[in-house]
C-alpha cells in the first residue's frame, strides 16, 4: 500500500523542550487511514498536523470503541530510531481485538510509524531523557446513535516532543493502595489499552490527590486481594531478591505494559530470578514487615521507571527502601536510558531504524 505525503504550507517553531513536560506540543505531521467494510483499511496518508471534524453523533463520543498506544523515538546521531516499535505496534492490534475494531495489517502500520517519524525526525530532542513521544490510536468514526459494533475507523498518529520526566532527578511517589474502587474486572477491558479504563480511573486519582498521594494502586475487582497495576504503568516489586510482579496472563484485567516485559528481560541476563504470578497485597505487606521488600517500582513507556517510596494500605503508610529509589531500580533505569539514547550496546534488538 502506498502512503501518500502531503506537504505542509508552514512549519512550526519548534518549542524549548526542557519547558513544555508532557503531550502538549504537536508536529508539523500525522499519520492517517481509515477503515470501512469494502475497502477495508485504506489510504493510508501523511498530512499536515490539523484538526478533525467528526459528526456530532460519533459513536467513539457516545460509547467509547476506541484504543490507543504509546511508544517514544530518540536520535542515535543523525538517525531516528523508535524503541520496541513493532512490540507496540504489535499490542494496537491486541487492543483492537478486544474493542471488536478491525485488525490493522501490521506493515502498512510499521512502514507509516517509520516514514512519519523519519520526516519528523527534526523535531527529535535529544537532550538527556527527552524523547518524541508517539502516540497511535484508533476510533469508530459511524454518525450513528444506535448500540453496535461500528463500521468505520479512523486511524491515526501523532507526535509530540516531551521533556525529561525526571529534570530533577528520581522522586519516589507515594501510592494509595485502592480498597474502594476498581479500574476493570476479570473479563472487562483491563488487557486493551482503551480510553474507558482511564475514564475508570480518574475518580480514584483525584480522590488519591486529595489525600496527599501521588497515584493508585489497582487490586483485583473480584476479591480486592491481588495485585494489578497502577493504571498507567504496572508494577513491580524486589523480594528476597527476585523481581516479582503481576502477570498479565494470569490476570486478564491489567495491560501487558511493554516496559514490564523489558526490565524482565533485562534483569534476567542480569541473571536475577523473575516471576510473574499472581501477588497479594498481604504478601507484599509481610514481606514489608518481615524485611525482604528491598524495592517496589511502577514501569511505564512515559516515565520508564518510578520508584515507589511508600505505599498505602488501609489507613497505614509503609516506607519502602527508607524513601529513597532502590539501587536496582536506578541501574535498571540508567540502562534502559542507555539503550535508548544509543550509549548501551542493544543486545535484545530494541532499537528499530526509522528510514
Ligand atoms: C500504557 C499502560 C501501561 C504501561 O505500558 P508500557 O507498554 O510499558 O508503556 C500500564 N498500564 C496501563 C493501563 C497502560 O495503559
């Protein structure tokens, strides 16, 4: 399938990136297709960065069939490469079998991501923990109120350059372990990366907030026992000295996060035992108290690694580490960031060329 180009009349100044954090400046380009049952998806297209319109009964507006992914590109030199691109692209379509949209052919999607970024390629940061973030989504496009599947599609990515999550250096967080409220249930949408598990999720952050916490930390919605996610980054904890988090294929309801997968991978040929089962917050509580919970981190594309200093449980604060970032959340962290801007040698082939 061949993607179009259209060329922009103006280009943008591109901002300070130390100034603008996360998600708030846009290229000068996306990328486009769209989906309907006779030509399946087509016309896959570069244009310049605009607004869309849609109609105002959009079933994404009404009933949320939709699905997104994140992923982030750095500059190895002159050259633009994308971390675990095809990883990523490969769960948009594991999203998209949830939510019932059509399947996406994976090279029309890898060949987009890589020509868009390649165009964009100027507008990579390059200073120390900024990257391009990307960011894919699909949505029902059908002007129809009834309750169905829908029959149309949009595809589309955009970019965004974002500063480092960590100017400062490391912060550990405080999480609020959630006893009142859950984000999905066994046999929901928890796997897909959909917008309706953020709209689940918001209430409980606020709430969160208001008492001094940083974020929340999902339990199961069936037995409020085990171990999830954070909601936007999963977790995991070091125990005795094995990296141990919950495995989304045990627990159909938490994201299978890309990040997780990796720092797995790595600490493997670290040669660190790695377990991915089900984890009880009790467990997690014993160890705390019995003096094995060394470290507990949240994993995620945005921030990579975030220490968590002290977690909340039922009215109780339990300080992990005395506070401070785990020594092996800090090497893990600096490795990954190796990789990413090309000062790690990438033994595990996460670095895909954009060209
Ligand atoms: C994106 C996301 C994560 C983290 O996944 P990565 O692939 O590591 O970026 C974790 N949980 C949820 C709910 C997410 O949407």
């Amino acid at each position: 399938m061949e993607i179009k180009f259209e060329e922009t009349k103006t280009l943008k100044e591109k901002p300070d990136v130390s100034k603008i954090g996360f998600g708030t400046h846009f290229t000068d380009y996306m990328f486009e297709m769209d989906y309907n049952p006779t030509d399946g998806w087509h016309d896959p297209r570069i244009v310049p960065y605009r607004d869309i319109s849609v109609s105002p009964a959009n079933t994404t507006l009404h009933y949320g069939q939709a699905i997104f992914d994140g992923l982030k590109a750095y500059k190895h030199g002159d050259k633009p490469v994308i971390f675990r691109a095809s990883t990523h692209l490969q769960r948009v379509n594991v999203s998209a079998k949830i939510l019932d949209i059509p399947e996406v052919p994976f090279d029309v999607m890898l060949a987009g991501l890589k020509k868009l970024i390649y165009i964009e390629r100027d507008w990579i940061p390059t200073g120390k923990g900024q990257s391009l973030y990307i960011r894919p989504f699909i949505f029902a496009t059908d002007p129809y109120l009834g309750v169905k599947v829908a029959q149309t599609y949009k595809f589309m990515i955009i970019l965004s350059p974002v500063a480092a999550y960590y100017a400062h250096g490391f912060s550990p967080v405080k999480i609020m372990v959630e006893s009142e409220y859950v984000r999905a249930v066994r046999g929901g949408l928890g796997a897909a990366k959909t917008p309706a598990n953020y709209a689940a999720s918001l209430h409980a952050g606020l709430v969160a907030h208001d008492k001094g916490y940083d974020q929340v930390l999902w339990l199961d919605g069936v037995e409020r026992k085990y171990i999830e996610e954070v909601g936007s980054m999963n977790i995991l904890f070091k125990i005795g000295g094995k990296i141990v988090s919950p495995s989304p294929q045990l627990q159909t309801s938490i994201l299978d996060g890309i990040t997780r997968r990796t720092v797995n991978e790595i600490a493997e040929s670290w040669g660190l035992p790695v377990e991915s089962r089900k984890i009880s917050i009790d467990e997690v509580i014993k160890a705390h108290e019995d003096g094995t919970l060394e470290e507990v981190f949240g994993s995620g594309t945005a921030a990579v690694i975030s220490p968590v200093g002290v977690l909340e449980y039922k009215g109780k604060e339990y300080v992990i580490n005395g506070g401070k970032t785990g020594e092996f959340a800090q090497k893990m962290y600096d490795y990954i960031e190796g990789i990413h801007m090309g000062e790690v040698e990438d033994k595990f082939g996460y670095i895909e060329v954009a060209e």
